[in-house]
C-alpha cells in the first residue's frame, strides 16, 4: 500500500481528532521475540525513568510488514502513536505527507550532526530537518551457524562461496540434519535473496540493481545467476518452513536442528537470550561471498506531530535512545551496534565488535549498501512488488528468466 494516497485523509483528520499526550509516549514497533521484547523493555524502562506513562503497540509480525499496515489505518483514522518504528524511504515519504514532527531543536542541543555517522543521519532527515531519530545499526548478510552440527557432518569449515554451499548442504543433510533453517514468509524470502544477489554480483552490482535500480543492472546475467543460486539455496530448507516465524527458525540452530540461517543480527539476540556464546556456540559469518560487504539496516522512529503537542514527551524520547547508556543495553540485547560514532565496544561481544569493526571498513572501501529487504533502499511500492516476486519465486517453480523480467516490471512501481 503506498503513503501517498492517505494525503487528503491525514489532511481532513489530522487537524480535528488527535488526542493529547501530554505524559502517554505510545510506541508502534514490532519487537516481540524474545531477544527483541528484552530489548523494547529497555526503552520503555528509559521513557519512565523520564516521568512518562509508555504505552506498547506491539504488532507483531518480524521485518515490521503488519506493523506498517496497522500504522496506517491508525494514522488515517486520526489516532497516531507518538512513535512508529519506520525505516529508509519510508521515513521521507511519511514527511512528505507533513504528519511528523521536526526533531531538529533536540537534534542540535545533543548534537546529531557529529553523533552520527553521515550515511546515517541523511535516512533521518527530510528536506534538511530531522524527523527520525535513529536506534542502532543491524548488520543483514550474516550467516548464523552451529559448529558442532558441522562437526557431526564431518564438514570441516561453514561456506565461504556459493559455489562451495551446495556440497556442503548436501552433506548436512546426509548426516541427518536440516542444512539451512528457514521461515516462510515473504520479507524473510527476500533476506535470503537479498544476501545471495550480494554475494554473486559484489556491492557494486547490488548497487546498481537494488539501490539505483538500474533496468540494466536488474535484467543482466547477473541477476539471473542470483536466481539460480537462491533456487539452489531454497533446495537445502526443510518442508515445514512455510509460515514459520524467524525466530523459530533461529531456535533450529540454537538447538541443533539445522546449521545455518542468513538472517540479520537480531538473530543473536535470540542466541544472546539463551545464553549463547559466540565462537562457542554459534559462529556468526559473512553470507558465502560477501565478506568484504555490509548490508545495514537502521532501525528508527518518527514521531507525529500531536494536537497540543508536548515537545517535552517528544524531546525525551528522541533523546533517551540516543543516550550512551540506552545505546549500550539496548543494542547487547538487540544484536545490533550503537549507531552513535566512537561507542566503546569492549563491553560487546565478538560478533558486534567485528561488525562495528566491518561498518567502518566497509564504508571506506564502498562495500557498506543499505539492505532493500528490511525496507532501507527502496520506495515502499517498489520495495513490496520487489518482495512479492522474490517470494512467488520462492514457492513456485518460476524459472530465473521469469523472476528476472517480473523483478524488473516490479522496481518501477511507485
Ligand atoms: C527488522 C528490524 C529488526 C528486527 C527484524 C525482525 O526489519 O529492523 O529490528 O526486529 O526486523 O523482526
């Protein structure tokens, strides 16, 4: 559903029907996991250390497709959440729409503009002004894997290349086990796809085809190879990944079920709640073929403007998670990395501390691109149809040239 389209209803309702929240901060976003609830439950702990009343909207639901749904009958019919958890163009099509609030009084007196890093500060900003305040940095070309599954396999080292992952998915699953643990559903499709087009073409490629959205780009052999290797990759999950949430599919590795899942790094705030350690337990690696690259996914918030707005509620939210002590807690039970610049990270464990380590090498060498399955390159419309033929081809048998020529149909939706 595109944002657009809602302008003449925000118009009309906008003005009249929104309560007051004078002290009430109600926060939209989808953090229900396990991991993810210990973590949403630091910011609500922040928000009432400020003398606000927090109310939860949780929509569940992971990569945030329902709570964006919900978010916008809520805010046709008048009532939005002080709150929602939005991301990448999104954010800018939401300011477009001239329902949010200008965070830039906040922004200037805790300083953004030197807190941030560029690449992230510009998703925040509309027109030059802040409307989102940013949380964290997640990394999504990560492969989750368990060592002694690999072991028992007799496979000596997890996939480097897509070329090496057949052979040894194959020889996971001889030994009796599920080779790459999988859910389902649509964004999570599109995770997997989104780390194997990654690992085929390179970041320039991915650019090109995924951010620029280039026909050229799309309709190349290149694209076709990605098809092929996800065809190859969806071989190796199990029959009953279908509608399974991502982090069951997590819980598969944790307890030996399976020995890999490409899914981001709020993976390991499952591994993390059970008590997990990394290079023990689990191995956190680079998607075969996309070391040297990053794929980030920055979740933030946008505030609405209120009716009787109180910009104390506001500024105290916006300020409390960009706080150096919310930063810390919040992103160790998250999986991700603070998105402040300079953050010490010797309280983080290996996996965060390599990947704060990889954002800052990768930016260099332009190997960091933002992540189109969780909703960071793409116009929302594009980014939906795009989503949508990854997952038909998913659950079909649609040949790569099929996929190819409906994907590039897809990223001219607007
Ligand atoms: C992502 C989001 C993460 C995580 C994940 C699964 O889109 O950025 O914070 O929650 O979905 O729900």
């Amino acid at each position: 559903m595109k944002i657009r389209y809602l302008t003449l209803a925000l118009a009309s309702t906008l003005a009249f029907s929104l309560p007051a929240f004078a002290d009430t901060v109600e926060v939209l976003h989808w953090w229900t996991s396990g991991g993810e609830a210990k973590s949403a439950a630091e910011l609500k702990k922040m928000v009432e250390a400020k003398g606000h009343t927090w109310k939860d909207f949780a929509v569940a639901g992971g990569g945030g497709d329902n709570a964006m749904t919900v978010l916008k009958t809520r805010v046709v019919s008048g009532n939005p959440p002080l709150a929602a958890q939005v991301k990448g163009p999104a954010i800018q099509e939401w300011a477009a729409e001239g329902v949010l609030a200008n965070l830039d009084d906040i922004a200037k007196t805790q300083k953004w503009d030197t807190l941030l890093p560029p690449v992230v500060a510009n998703v925040m900003k509309y027109q030059g002004h802040y409307v989102a305040v940013p949380v964290n940095v997640h990394r999504v070309n990560w492969m989750w894997v368990n060592p002694e599954v690999l072991k028992k396999s007799g496979v000596k080292e997890a996939p480097k290349t897509w070329a090496e992952f057949d052979a040894i998915a194959t020889k996971i699953e001889k030994a009796g086990f599920i080779a790459v643990a999988h859910g389902g559903q649509p964004w999570q499709d599109n995770t997997v796809f989104e780390s194997v087009a990654l690992g085929v073409g390179g970041p320039e490629y991915y650019d090109k085809a995924f951010v620029k959205l280039d026909p050229a780009a799309i309709s190349s052999p290149t694209t076709l190879k990605a098809f092929d290797t996800l065809r190859m990759v969806r071989k190796h999950m199990d029959k009953d990944m279908s509608g399974r949430d991502w982090n069951l599919a997590t819980a598969m590795i944790i307890n030996g079920k399976a020995a890999m899942q490409f899914m981001g790094d709020w993976a390991k705030g499952e591994f993390t709640a059970a008590g997990k350690v990394p290079g023990k337990d689990y191995l956190c690696l680079a998607a075969p073929g996309t070391a040297k690259s990053f794929t980030f996914n920055i979740d933030s918030f946008i505030v609405f403007k209120q009716k009787n707005q109180d910009s104390k509620a506001t500024n105290d939210f916006a300020s409390a998670v960009l706080s150096d002590s919310f930063q810390e807690v919040f992103n160790q039970n998250k999986g991700s990395i603070p998105v402040r610049l300079g953050h010490d990270m010797s309280k983080f464990d290996a996996c965060a501390q390599k990947s704060a380590a990889d954002f800052v090498a990768t930016n260099k060498s332009g190997g960091l691109v933002p992540s189109f399955a969780h909703q960071m390159a793409q116009p929302s419309a594009a980014q939906g149809a795009i989503q949508d033929v990854v997952s038909s081809f998913m659950n079909s048998d649609m040949s790569s040239k099929d996929a190819v020529a409906k994907l590039l149909e897809a990223s001219k939706k607007r």
